[in-house]
C-alpha cells in the first residue's frame, strides 16, 4: 500500500459543509452545494471558483452541472438555475411544500424528489411544472430515467407507437418500493415491491432492461424495468446499501456495515469485499481499474478493483466525505467539513496501468502456449490417424 495522500489543493470558501458535487459533461468545471445555501462553480483547468450562486433562502441538499447551465434544490422547497457564466439565477422552479432532496435532468426536462412524498416534472427551459408523480407514502430519494425505446424490442415498440412521450421517471421512496412512472401522463406504470426498508439508491441498466436498488434492508435487488419481476437478491450486506456503482456487469456497493462488494451481475456471485473503512461507505467511483471509496470516518481510499488490495488512503477531511468527482487523473472530494480537496491520483493509475498490462501480456503468452499446444497435438492426431490409415 502506497504512503498516505497529500492534497494538491484545499479550496475552503464554503462557510458550510459540501452535500454534493457535480462534474460537466465537458469536464471543465465543478459544481458544489453547501449546507451555508451557496453552489461555487470551479475549473479543473485551475482549481479556482469562477463562479457563486446566491438566493436559496436554506440550505443546499443537491446540485447537478451541464456546460452552460447549473441547476440545485434546496430545503427551501425550491429548484433553481443557474447561468454558469454570468452566476444569475435564470429561472425558479416552485411548487414543492417540503425539502427537495434530488433533481435529475434529462433531455428537455427537470426531473425533482422531495420530502413531500411527490417527485415533479418541469420544463428545463420554463419555470412551470408539466407534471406532478403522486402515489408514495414517504419521501422520495432518488430518481432515475430513461426511455422505453432503450429497452423495448422492434415489435414492442411498434404497440407503443401511440403514446405521446415514451420517457419513464423511477423513483425509490422511504417507502420500501420504487415506482415507474409514465412522463407523459404522470400515471403509475409499476411498483416494484420487495424491499422491506427504505430505497436509498438506484442504478439503471437499460440496454439490459435491468434495475438495480439499494436499501436500509441491507440488501440489493435487480429488476425486469419491462415486466418488474424481481430477478435476484444480493443479500452479503450487514448494514444499510448507501451507494451503488456499475462497470462493465460487475457491481459495486458501499455500506453502513464499513465495506464495499463487488457482485457479478450475471450470477448474483460476490467476488470481492473491500474492507479498511472505519465508518460507513458513503460514496464511491470506478476509474481505470481503481475502486475510489469516500467515507464516514473522514478519509477516501483507492482499492484494487481486481484484487481488493488497499493502495493508498487519502487523509485531511475532518467529517464525512459526501461525493467524490474523477477527472485527469485528479480526485476531488467532498466534504461536511466544508472542504473541497483534490488530490493527484497519477502515480496510482501508472501502477494499474503497468500491472493491467503485464497481465494482459501474461494473458497473451498463455494464450499463444494454448494456441501452439493445440496445434501440436492437431498434428500428432493427423500423424496417428494417418499410420492407422484413417
């Protein structure tokens, strides 16, 4: 295991702890929400704040960056967006009666959960909401989307020609169920049924027409997102499943238990348990082979996604990592402390690098002995056949 990290940069403008930080998609810019009722926008390019954003009246529950648009929610029942040039507040979207803890947006438009047990649809464009997603008992945590032609086969698609919009809204709830939900019509599409705790997140696996929840019934449970059968139970857990990650059909999942697992989605298999952590796994991100972890006990850590191996701790925050962003071989992480801190993975991804290559050398090497030893005893079989006058 590597020597303990050291940040490159501390960036300590916030006056409140960091709930959430949010990447481009053109990976120029950070976006972070606080506790102190500010987003800063910062570049990658310098580590700098190019931009504040001021005018929620609470506090900061999440926020979400495009290239030339930032959008957050907040406690104070509001959604709103933000010009990332110019920092002005280009649109409030309201109709929430309690804490808006999630937003998603996608396509044209903004998707909203909050504790007011509804999650809403606004246009991205306009202040006004299109459609309003009620039938939870509790609060709604987080959100996914995705569209049925992603999943449905060429016939199916021709029975739904009809349909005005073929968007779907899943929602998971406090609840214990997720609901999918048609944009258009706002009407209820399934309730998937099974979780015996709250729904703490979601990942969806559309072109495999699979979803993926996590729940404080320690367990995670994958779903036909077109006939909302429940295919498997991944059950290993000993605490409440906080975070979930997918990467190439393996599955990654932190947990109050202090571990992260690393499941086949395939088989239900687990593979690997990453251990180390001193508190809760609350956030976590797969970059070129590395497993990156951020936790209750204040530190983030770089796994050997393979092997499981511990390579290196990144110590400094004083309270719970929040959210942690990849870009350029640079980690940023999020903190309740306030802090957003980067630090330099690049000796880290050249070690997994050398080692992924010497693997796929040796990989190479086998094959080539299988292939020659194949050969050879093709031939000896030709030879024998041939003296027997086969």
């Amino acid at each position: 295991m590597g020597n303990s990290g050291s940040a490159v940069k501390v960036c300590t403008d916030h006056q409140g702890g960091i709930n959430w930080l949010s990447l481009s998609p053109d990976g120029q810019r950070l976006l972070t929400g606080s506790e102190d009722g500010t987003a800063r926008l910062w570049s990658t390019a310098d580590s700098q704040c190019h931009g504040h954003f001021q005018g929620h009246e609470s506090y900061i529950t999440f926020c979400h960056l495009e290239n030339e648009a930032a959008f957050t929610c907040s406690a104070d029942h509001t959604i709103r967006k933000w010009d990332v040039m110019t920092g002005q507040c280009l649109a409030i979207y309201r109709g929430h009666t309690s804490i808006v803890n999630r937003i998603l947006v996608a396509k044209d438009y903004l998707f909203s959960g909050s504790y007011d047990r509804t999650a809403r649809c606004w246009s991205v464009d306009k202040e006004k909401q299109i459609q309003e997603f009620r039938g939870h008992r509790n609060c709604v945590l987080t959100l996914a989307h995705y569209s049925s032609r992603d999943v449905l086969e060429e016939e199916e698609e021709e029975e739904e020609e009809e349909r005005v919009s073929r968007d779907l809204l899943v929602t998971g709830s406090t609840d214990c169920t997720v609901k999918v939900w048609w944009v258009s019509s706002g009407r209820c599409y399934q309730t998937l049924l099974g979780h015996t705790g709250a729904v703490l997140c979601l990942i969806l696996d559309a072109p495999n027409r699979e979803l993926f929840s996590g729940s404080t019934d320690y367990t995670i449970r994958t779903w036909n997102i077109v006939t909302g059968e429940q295919l498997k139970v991944f059950k290993e857990h000993q605490g409440s499943v906080i975070c979930l990650e997918l990467v190439n059909r393996h599955l990654y999942s932190g947990s109050a238990d202090r571990t992260v697992k690393c499941w086949l989605v395939d088989t239900g298999e687990r593979i690997q348990t990453y251990k180390a952590h001193k508190h809760s796994v609350s956030t976590l991100k797969y970059h070129a082979g590395i497993l990156f972890t951020g936790s209750g006990d204040a530190c983030a850590r770089a796994f050997n996604s393979k092997s499981g191996v511990l390579q290196k701790i990144f110590r400094g925050h004083k309270f719970i990592i929040n959210c942690i962003q990849i870009h350029n071989e640079l980690l940023y992480t999020a903190s309740h402390d306030g802090t957003l801190r980067i630090w330099d993975i690049r000796g880290i991804c050249k070690r997994n690098k050398r080692r992924l290559k010497k693997e796929r050398s040796a990989q190479g090497r086998s094959s080539q002995k299988g292939s020659l030893s194949r050969l050879f005893n093709n031939k000896v079989g030709c030879m024998v056949q041939q003296e027997n006058g086969e």
